[in-house]
C-alpha cells in the first residue's frame, strides 16, 4: 500500500504572504502569570505590561507612543525614566480566522463554507517591529487560549466519505488527527527584546494510531514548495513536503538532493497533551439522481501542545483600569520572624544561678 500526503498547496513564505492590521479574534488582554499583552485592533503596536513583584506592580514597559500621551505613565523607582518601548505589529495569517458565532463563516474557492463549531480559532504570524529589526512570533487561537506551540494541517473534509443519505447529517472521520501536522516555527515568547526561535521543525504525520515525528533543519537549500520526501513503515510509503519555510529561513528534511526521509521516529501518540480546534466545513455535492445534497463535516486544522502561553482575560476591566488597580495595593505586612505564641514559660534560674563553668568556651565543655 502507497500512502501520499501532498501538502505543498499551502506552504508559505512570509516574503509573499500579504501583512495586515491586528486581527479582531486577537483583540483584547491577554495575560498569563508574569505578563500582559494588549492587541488593539486600532494601533500599530501592541502593549506589554509586566507583572514584577510577584504580580503586584503593573509595569508599562511597551506601549504606542499615541497611547502614553494620552495615559501618563507612573514615574516610581520600579520604571524607567524612559519612555516604553514601541514594538509595532502587523498581522501574516497563517489558519482561516474562524470567529465563535457567526454563521457566514469563511468561504473557500471550492464553495465549502468554514465555520467555529464552538470555540473560535485561528493562527498567525506576528510580525513585531524591534527598532529597524522585524521579528516573526507565530500564534494560534484555540477558545480563550494563545499558543505558541501548534502545529498546522490542511483542512481535509474531502477525504471524509459522504453518502446521499447523510443529508443534512454532520460526519466525522474515523481518525480525526490523520494527516499531515507541520510546524509554523516557534518562538520564545511576545516580550520586550527579540526572542529565541527553536533550531529546528518538528512536524507529524499521522495515520490512524502510528504517528511519524518527522525533523526539519535548517538549510542554505533554496526554498521548492514542490519537493517531496519519502520514507517507508512496512509496506507503507509516504510523502511529505521535504521544504518547509519559516522567518526567511528554509527547513528541510533531507540533506541535498536526495528525497529519502532516514531513522523515522514512530509514536502512538503526540510528545504532549494536545487541544485541537473544531471546525465545521459546510459542504454540497450532486448525487446520482442529480440532485444537490447538504452536509457538514467536522474536521481540525489547529493542534496546540502543552499549556497556553496566554490566556483571554475575563473581566470587563480597560487595561487602564487593571494596571491603576494593581498600582493601588499595598504589600501585606511580612510575616512574624517567629511563629505566634502564648506566655513564654522561660527558666530564669539559668540566669540567677548560672552553672560555675559559664564561662568557659563551649569547645572545652565535655574535656
């Protein structure tokens, strides 16, 4: 049995891949322990707010220029007495944005319809302005949660099988995560210098239970969305995208011309815990009586690894109202060097009839 999984479609390049504002699935606060992060769809930069103190200050580190002129920033010996630092932004997409509750979705050129079953989702990449430096921080959306951990796949509701009976009916694949999972690349974080991006790709092909952990490095090849690479599982062949393209860099999966993938990693399962995005692709086709059928397929194209990097925050709060009320606390009194007692119940004889040897050295004693 011959086994191909074509994926070159939708490889990408950031040097072609049109930049846009701030998308409206990433607007709002995001935060997590030591961190906030502003996207708001109407500036050209994104704000971070960092958490020192154990999360009790709320430090305006970077921030738009617009933005400081009309909120005047602390001036206390935990800032700087510089201004914050601009990072500005704009938005490369990577996944179809899929918002939680609209019904007309996002239509494809084939006339399929994708719609957020419940949560909404999507992926991007980041592309944050350092001084003169552009740097690329993929993301992607699953509910309340940002990743930075994800994977991609095509959307595949074509390969599901449909009967003209099944109108109206929402299907699903027997093996839901079946396909090709390449990795967008992966940065250390949304922070205030450039961050780390990892050396290499770890993309997954999936096939019912066998899943293939196939490694991508960089390479001074140039970058073909064409090539392929092989390898074999049994009587089993594949076939993979041997290039993948991240931040100006090309990946590959094979060194130099050759096109066989060597010493497969095989796995029943993902490295980490997973959390995939749902979505519902409308679909229509002519049956055999010529009439049109109606259904719906439920596929993935997300999957995020591990725990979020930040998370949506709840409140109705402006971040001006956040950031005034943790500037507002106050630090609990420290807590007692010795823990709280009763009456101390002391021997004073020690100290009125002290022992005739008192004075000698505690070394000595026991001579």
């Amino acid at each position: 049995m011959k086994k191909h999984f074509f994926f070159a479609a939708v490889l990408f390049s950031l040097a072609t891949l049109a930049a846009s504002p701030v998308s409206s699935l990433l607007g709002g606060i995001w935060e997590n322990a030591d961190r906030m992060v502003v996207f708001d769809t109407g500036l050209d930069s994104i704000q971070i707010v960092l958490k020192p103190f154990y999360g009790r200050y709320a430090d305006r580190a970077a921030e738009s220029s617009v933005y400081t002129k009309e909120n005047v920033r602390d001036r206390n010996s935990a800032t700087s007495s510089s201004a914050a630092d601009v990072i500005g932004i704009e938005c490369i997409p990577l996944a179809e944005e899929l918002a939680a509750g609209d019904s007309n979705g996002v239509v494809q050129a084939n006339g399929d319809v994708l719609l957020a079953e419940n949560e909404s989702s999507g992926a991007w990449i980041l592309k944050l302005r350092y001084g003169k430096e552009d740097v690329f921080v993929p993301v992607a959306r699953i509910g309340n949660n940002l990743y930075l951990d994800f994977v991609l796949r095509e959307e595949n509701s074509d390969n599901v099988a449909s009967s003209s009976a099944l109108n109206g009916t929402t299907l699903s694949s027997e093996h839901p995560a079946d396909g090709f999972w390449y990795d967008a690349g992966r940065a250390s974080g949304i922070t205030l210098s450039k961050p780390f991006y990892k050396t290499e790709l770890l993309s997954y092909l999936v096939d019912a239970d066998k899943i293939y952990h196939i490694r991508y490095w960089r390479s001074d090849m140039d970058f073909d969305s064409l090539a392929q690479a092989v390898f074999r599982d049994a009587d089993s062949e594949y076939s993979v995208p041997k290039h993948l393209r991240f931040a100006g860099q090309t990946f590959t999966c094979v060194n130099g011309k050759g096109t066989r993938i060597r010493n497969i990693e095989r796995s029943g399962s993902f490295p980490k815990t997973v959390r995939m995005n749902s979505v519902i692709v409308k679909k229509e086709r002519t049956n055999s009586d010529g009439l049109k059928v109606f259904y719906n397929v439920r596929t993935s194209t997300i999957c995020a690894f591990g725990e979020p990097y930040l998370t949506l925050h709840s409140g109705s709060e402006t971040i001006e109202q956040i950031v005034k009320e943790m500037n507002s606390q106050k630090m609990p009194a420290p807590k007692p060097l010795f823990p709280p007692h009763g009456v101390l119940d002391f021997d004073w004889s020690i100290i009125e009839n002290p022992p005739k040897d008192y004075n000698r050295r505690v070394l000595d004693l026991g001579k």
